[in-house]
C-alpha cells in the first residue's frame, strides 16, 4: 500500500498555469494528490496542460481567465468554491 500523498484530495488554484514556472507548480501539486484548476489568459496552453496531467493519471481542469479583471477572478473563484470546494492551496504565478 502507497503512502497518501501530502494533499490528497484538496483543491489548488495555480494562475499562469500555461507555461514555466505555473505548468511546473500545477504538475508538482496534482503529483501531491490536489485537484488542480489550472488558470491562464491563454487557452492552448492550459488545455494542453490540463490533458497532459489527465493523460498521467492526475486531476486538472484548465480555466481561461485573465487575472486583470477582478470581476472574472470573483467568478472564477466562486466557481471554483461552489464546484469543488474551497482551495487549500493558491498559487498566484501569473507574470503581471
């Protein structure tokens, strides 16, 4: 029997999930047992990120937002708490 994983089954928010330093962030927590919503202003590359994660047995579902709008990060985080439940972890990455 495996050890649990350190996160096992909280929910983490990783913004500029896309590429870089956010793509790593997202990978190590979903490697540590978090559900992770990963957010980008981007859409290509979040999708991409999220199927890699789901291709290796990890979950992630990939959102498109852009962090400078405030009201679109109320509504991202709402969905979030309604869908998923609260976030243990948030990362803010996104490079503005």
């Amino acid at each position: 029997m495996s050890a649990p994983r350190l996160f096992d089954g909280q929910v983490a928010v990783v913004s500029g999930a896309g590429q870089g330093l956010g793509s790593a962030f997202a990978r190590a927590l979903a490697e540590s047992g978090c559900r992770v919503v990963a957010l980008d202003v981007q859409e290509k590359p979040v999708a991409e990120l999220a199927a890699t994660l789901r291709g290796d047995g990890l979950v992630c579902e990939a959102r498109v937002v852009d962090v400078r709008d405030a009201t679109a990060c109320v509504a991202t985080a709402e969905s979030v708490v309604r869908e998923l439940g609260p976030a243990a972890v948030l990362v803010n990455n996104a490079g503005i």
